[in-house]
C-alpha cells in the first residue's frame, strides 16, 4: 500500500511523523507521504520539520516517508507560487486541497490547481469535464478520498475520470490512527465510487508512479 495525503501534529493530525510512520510499517505499507496543511505562514517550517523526520526515518525502515505539503484554503493566484516555493524548499509530493463539498474552498481553486506544479488534486469536489481534461493533459492524479465528508463526491470523481480518461490515486487523507486505510478498506471505497479492482490497482500504480517521477526512490 502507499498513501500520498496524510496528516500529522505539523498541522491538524494527532501523530508525530514517526508514529504515523510506524503505524502504517505495520500495516505493510511501503510508502507514505505526510502532507500537512499550509499556506504562506507556516510552509517553511512544516517542510522542515517533516524533512528532519523522513531524513532520519529512512534510514532505519523500508517503509519510505516522503515529505509533501497540502496547499489548503490558498487564494487561487498564490497556488502556483506557493506550489513552485514548495518545490524548491524540498516537498517532493504537493497536493492542492480542492473544492470538496464540505467546506468553502474558494471556486477557482481547482483550476489553478490545475495549472500549477502539482501532483495530487484532492477531493475536488464537483469538478467540471474541463477541469478533469486539464488533470489529464497535465497529468495530475485526482483523488478518490477516504475522509469522512471529502468522499462525499468520489462517485462524481470517479465517473468523469474514467470518462475521459484522467489519472485517479486513493488516499486516506489520514489525520488519527482511525482513518489509515487497510488495503481491502481502499479497494472497497475505490468499488464504492463506481469503479472496479482494475481500476483500485491503477489508482495504486499511478501512485507509485508519482513517487517514481518526483526521484524518490
């Protein structure tokens, strides 16, 4: 398994980098991003400080922890350069916090997702034809999400993808020990969207296939 959305105490989830990390080792996981939530004032010290842990914790551990960030309730004009400062201060996952039904992300949001150096566009919500166009001639994974509220529009999600052919990955979106997804949990949230295991295996390998691209192992 591989979740590249996750959360620890560098924003809102209640594990330290290592026990999230140990947690999933535990379930066989063999790779986990933690991408806590940020915007302009907290991104360099969030990526420092999740930099410190994967640099120690892959040096003891198959289970890879890679650092990322979540881009969350930022102005679509200040995603791209945020996405770009992110890059360089050493996330290697960015994943944008798209317009999920649950909360008032700002409308635009994902299209300038969309538009900027990114990998993962989670939970976005009612997502147009022309926005999952531009995920796909972008190659940027939408998220079919196992978080409470966020999967409320998965089957939407999951249904445009598949028709026109854009790159789909699952995720937890994991914030406590109770939301990291078992991989039968996964391929059942994966068939509840609509889709099938095919399908559940090429959300997996497109996952992996992010962590490859971005030179990770």
């Amino acid at each position: 398994m591989i979740d590249l959305h996750t959360h620890s105490i560098f924003s809102d989830g209640e594990l330290i980098p290592f026990e999230l990390c140990r947690r999933l080792e535990a379930m066989n996981y063999g790779a986990v991003a933690i991408t806590d939530h940020v915007d302009v004032s907290n991104l360099e010290n969030v990526i420092n400080s999740i930099l410190k842990a994967a640099n120690a914790w892959n040096t003891c551990s198959y289970l890879k922890l890679i650092p990322g960030v979540e881009l969350t309730h930022v102005p679509p004009k200040l995603i791209a350069p945020l996405a770009e400062r992110a890059r360089l201060l050493g996330a290697k996952i960015i994943v944008v916090h798209g317009e999920t039904l649950v909360e008032p992300v700002v409308s635009g949001t994902n299209r300038a997702a969309l538009e900027a150096d990114i990998d993962i566009l989670a939970h976005p919500g009612l997502i147009t034809e022309e926005e999952v166009m531009m995920a796909k001639e972008r190659e940027i994974c939408l998220e079919i999400s196992g978080r409470k509220g966020h999967c409320f529009s998965n089957g939407h999600v999951a249904k445009l993808a598949k028709k026109i052919g854009a790159k789909l990955v699952i995720n937890s979106d994991g914030h406590a020990p109770s939301d990291f997804l078992s991989l039968e949990m996964a391929k059942k949230i994966v068939c509840g969207a609509g889709l099938n295991v095919k399908d559940f295996e090429m959300a997996l390998k497109n996952a992996w296939e992010i962590v490859k691209k971005r030179g990770i192992l």
